[in-house]
DNA sequence: GGATGTAGGTAAACCGTTTTAATAACCGCG
DNA sequence: CGCGGTTATTAAAACGGTTTACCTACATCC
C-alpha cells in the first residue's frame, strides 16, 4: 500500500491541510515548532512521498516535459537527450521520450499523453519531414512547445551558433590556405541557412569565391554525406577542401574521397560539423567543430520552463561554450 | 480550458458515469445505441480526452514506464531505447528517461518519480557501477524492475545471446583459418561472461586452445579498446585474430592495431559484437555480429508489463533475430 | 394484480493533494 | 467577565475521472 497524507496526519495527530503546510512551506501557516517537527518525524518514519497523480490533478501540471526527436539512436541526439534530461531533473521534472515518426504514424499515447496533460510542455527536433507538421500542430496549440535547432516565428526555439560554426570550421581551412572550399550542407532547414551564411561569409572576407557550385546537399546521415560528396567531387574546378554540416555525412564524405582515389588531406581536406568520441579514431582521424549539444539540449529544457512561466515564446541562441576547432588529420595544407 | 468528462456529459444529455463507461467499453452497461452514439459524437466534437491525472490516480497506475541507462549518447543504447520507446507506446505508455549517474547523484526527481506512482515500473541498464546498486535498491522495493542485458536471481531481466554471437564471430575466425583467437572481453557482468563462455566453447570445439592470456579486459569504450588492445598485442604467443566485445572497443582496437605497426586485416583480423550503421565506412570496414538491440527493448518492456499484470520474475533471451555476420573488410585468413 | 425481470440509466463514494474559509483556544485588556 | 485579536488548527471543497450499488420504468408471467 502506498503511504498517504492521511496516514503521516494520523501519525502526526493533526489533519492532512498541516501536513500538507508543512511540508510545503506555506508562509502563510502558523504553527508550534513542536507541531512542525511531529509532522516532520512521522513524514520521514514513514518514507512518505506525496502521490504525483493527485498532485497533478490538483495543481493542474505534471510535472513532466516531452522530448520529440526522430533519431533517438543518433549520438548527436543522444547529447541533447542527455543534457535535456538532467535539466529537467534539476527543475524537479521528469523528461518523456517521444519518437516523431512513431507519433505521426497515428500514435494515439502521444495524443493522449499531450491532449491528456501528461506532459507540461514539450521539446521538439523536428527535420522538415511532413511528420513534423502533425506533431507540431497536435502539440503546439495545447502546450508550450519549443524547438531544437530551428527558428521559428510564432514558436520559441533554441539553435546553436551555426554560422560561427561553420565560420569557424571555413576559417580554419582558409587559413590553412585553401582558396577553393565546399560546403557540403545538411538539409533545406533555417539553420543549414545560417551554416551557408558563415561559409560564404568567411570566404568572401578573405577575398575567395564562394562558387554556388561548390555548395551540395547532403544530410545527417553517412549514405547522404556519401551521396553528396560523389556529387561534389564532380564539380570543376575542384574544390581542395569541403566542411561537411554533419559528422555523420563527413564519414561518409571519407568514404567517397577514398573510392574516388583522393587522399585525405593531401589531396582533399575535410572538416566536420559536430565532433563524436570516436572522430579521432577514424581513418584519417577526423578534424572537427565541437558544437555544445548538451547545453543546448539544458537551454531548451530552460527556455520551456520559462514559457511555463508565462513569459513570451523567443528564440534563443547557444553561445556557451563556443563553437570550438579540434584540428585532427582530415585537413592539411591544399596540394601545391 | 480543459474540457471534462462532466462536459461531454453535459453535452449529451447524461452523466459522466455513462461517458465513463461508454468510452471505456464497459461490459456491464446497458446502453441504447442512440444514447451511445450521442456520447461518442460529444466526445468528438469536443475533442475530449481523459486527464492522464485523474485517471492516474483513481487506477493507482501511472500509465508510464522508466528507462534508466547509463549512457543515453551511446548508440546502443539508443536502439535499446528507441525499441523500448515504441513497445511501450504500443501498449499505452509513455516512457520515461532518466540517467543513472544523475539518479545516484541525489537526484530527488527520480525518487519522487518512483516513489510517488509517476512510473510503473522500471527498465534499467546497469554497468556494474556502484550507483546501480543504489539506484536497484530505490525501485526494485517500490515497483518491478527489469534488468537489461543482463541476468538476475531476484528480478525479471532480458537479455541477448551472448554466447550464440560470440560463437558466430569465433566461429567466423576460426572458418578463415584461424588458430590463435583472442577475445578483447567487455566487463566484469554477468553478459561478459556468457561471451567468454562462447569464445572458449566454439575454440575447444574446433580443437585449438583458448589461451586464458589470450583473454583480456576492455570496456565498452573507444579508449578502453585501445588499452585492452595494447595489452593484448604484447602476449606471445600473438593472436592471429581477434573478438572484440563491443563495437567502439574495436574502434579502439583498430587504432591499437595501427600504433603497433600492425595491418588489419592482412597481419591482425578483428571482428565486433554489435554492429553499428558507419562500421562500413571506418578504414578497414568493420566486421561485426548485429545483435537485435532494438527487439532487446521491445522485449524489456513486454515482460515489463507482464510483471505489471502480476506475473512472476523471469529472464528472457532475445533470440529473435538471430545474431547476424556482417562480414567487411577487418577480417581475413590468417597470415601465411 | 402482485411478483419478477430486465433494460437503461443515475447517484455517490473514492483516489490523494491542496487551499481557502472558518473555527477553536487562548491571551490581555478595560 | 465579556470582548477583540492573535495563534494554531481544522473542515470542506475542488481537481477529473471510475466504479459499485442502487433506482426507475416498463414488460412479462402466472
């Protein structure tokens, strides 16, 4: 049997309302000290734990935050899972895992589960899919929801610095004295857009072109990045470095270079977005942009939160820590 | 606004106990077919869903599960978790994240969420560290508790096949011709175990002999490949070929391998337990034994619910799929 | 025509908390 | 001694469902 408030009441000799005060802190309660700590000690005797169900019911809020994301099994998702997570716990919620694609296909628990309040507000990555647009507008006009990695008009989001990224990513092979760099890019999201911006930024400062040729798509997948660079590689004159928007297409870039008998770097540099534990344990080892996935999955958790609160959806942007190069040996001066 | 059962009633032009039961197909209601369909056209019309709250609370059950893992950025236990989160919202439940070391960590979150009814039970994925052992005692007393990948005498738990996997990656060495096989093992769990016992058994089947210093620690890390793989490379007389107990400690273990000047697979075969979507792609592509991760967690949470509903603790081994080959590029026949 | 049965509901308790308004006990004061 | 003012505590409603027991017509049967 479960402990409930009228048995710590009982214990305690008083009625449930004193318990209830006490262990809440109602400031507006007036009590012996000699009261409090009776409730106090029959609380803990009885490992008591007040019932999350009646207190959602009561209070109107669960207590509970939804994470919607469509590749749980994507360490880079896994990162903003983790951090998404532990924030919420310190906020005293608990964090629930949705699976977007699953939802879409008529998931009837997610309906419930937001249409029922058993989640508060939630967190959503979406990736352009037409999945995204039904979840979107199941959960958007009765919770707060905000948005991963995107920027939205009428929704709070959060994103990384993406042109800093990727600025950083360019710079990188600019300074290592490419004059004709790609752009491998991710998707036709927002963000891709901000990540073509920082790539086209940096070479025109530097005075180099930024060929529309030179920009393909790829994806957030290893065939999409392998896909993409065959693509790239067709294109003359030829690039001698690429930044690839993923860490994941970047493998797959390695892949395609190899098959088209280029050496990584001598011939060809390529530099990721995003790092993973094992990047420098490819071959060639992989040079990277660290990017703070885990403080962003903790800002959005924050940013929800905040909308709880009442405040007015924005769009907040991830600065800290910044972007950050991790050289590896993918990327080397261009041939001479 | 919430809209309420009483709404739906009042709507209908009866009361919420009718709803109730018409909507929750109750047996034992006799109900004129117009009297039913105007309490499901209510319903629609007003979009009604039940408070996952109140419903919570008069069943005393939650209607979601947990999933404790220690590492969530882990593509394995991604697909653990993404098998895990489409079973249990197949039968109805939301599921819940949490992480290991924040729970051990004081986290009072989890421990209000299991105490307090927010969950119905627990999945969890212990590494033998000392915050399982704390986290166990937390939920095991309070609500049933399954223990993934791995095997327990006092609670349910799933597991894969251990022993069959590592006798087809053994086997699979042994096929090429083989003689000296080493198995990088991955812990000191019970699951480990059953690997060492496959690795031993297919060798004395094919009459070689299983060095026990051909059997040496690593981890389910990249770095504790590589220190497991440096250990194992100084043992003479050397391996030939080699099973490494999980897929980034065989990344580890390339690595290893190309520090000691050694060439895979022409001087040194390795092969992985667990297969992972870019083993393809790393130089040389990975030899791997897939195991069903996904349908790991599915099951988890089947017998989950089967504890749930009253059934005894039991140990279940995901047999379905089989361990499958994914023979690449690491391995070969011995060198001459 | 009274007992019996059955179809079609309804009333009310209950799940465990929180919270507001009310009340009892006590005190000093005039 | 009766009154106002604290102080300490309680009673009861409310949150939104579910479920059991009960009630009311109406028809049937002998």
């Amino acid at each position: 049997m479960r402990v409930s408030i009228t048995d710590v009441a009982r214990h305690a000799g008083v009625t449930p309302a004193v318990v209830s005060r006490v262990l809440n802190g109602d400031p507006k309660l007036q009590v012996r000290a000699e009261t409090r700590d009776r409730v106090l000690a029959a609380a803990r005797d009885l490992d008591y734990t007040p019932s999350h169900a009646a207190r959602a019911l009561r209070h109107n809020r669960a207590g509970a935050l939804g994470l919607a994301v469509h590749d749980v099994a994507n360490p880079l998702y896994g990162e903003i899972i983790l951090g998404a997570q532990r924030a919420a716990a310190e906020a005293g919620h608990v964090l629930l895992l949705a699976d977007i694609d699953g939802l879409a296909r008529g998931d009837e628990t997610f309906h419930r589960a937001v249409h029922g309040g058993a989640i508060d507000g939630l967190l959503l990555q979406r990736a352009g899919t037409p999945s995204d647009r039904k979840v979107i507008t199941t959960a958007s006009t009765r919770i707060p929801t905000v948005l991963l990695n995107d920027r939205s008009e009428s929704l709070a989001s959060v994103a990384l610095d993406d042109a800093g990224g990727t600025r950083l990513a360019t710079q990188h092979l600019v300074d290592l004295g490419h004059t004709r760099v790609a752009h491998l890019k991710v998707g036709g999201t927002q963000r891709s857009g901000q990540r073509v911006r920082g790539w086209r930024e940096t070479l025109t400062r530097a005075g180099l072109s930024a060929d529309p040729g030179w920009l393909v798509a790829g994806g957030h997948t290893v065939d999409s990045g392998l896909a993409g660079m065959r693509e790239l590689l067709a294109v003359r004159p030829a690039p001698t470095g690429v930044v690839v928007g993923n860490v994941l297409a970047a493998i797959g870039a390695l892949t395609a270079a190899r098959e088209a008998g280029l050496r990584v770097p001598e011939d060809l540099s390529v530099i990721a977005f995003h790092d993973v534990t094992y990047a420098g344990h490819l071959v060639p080892s992989l040079t990277a942009v660290a990017m703070p996935m885990r403080e962003l999955g903790a800002a959005a958790v924050a940013l929800l939160l905040e909308r709880l609160g009442g405040a007015d959806p924005r769009h907040v942007v991830v600065r800290d820590p910044e972007p950050m190069l991790v050289a590896r040996g993918s990327t080397a001066p261009p041939p001479a």
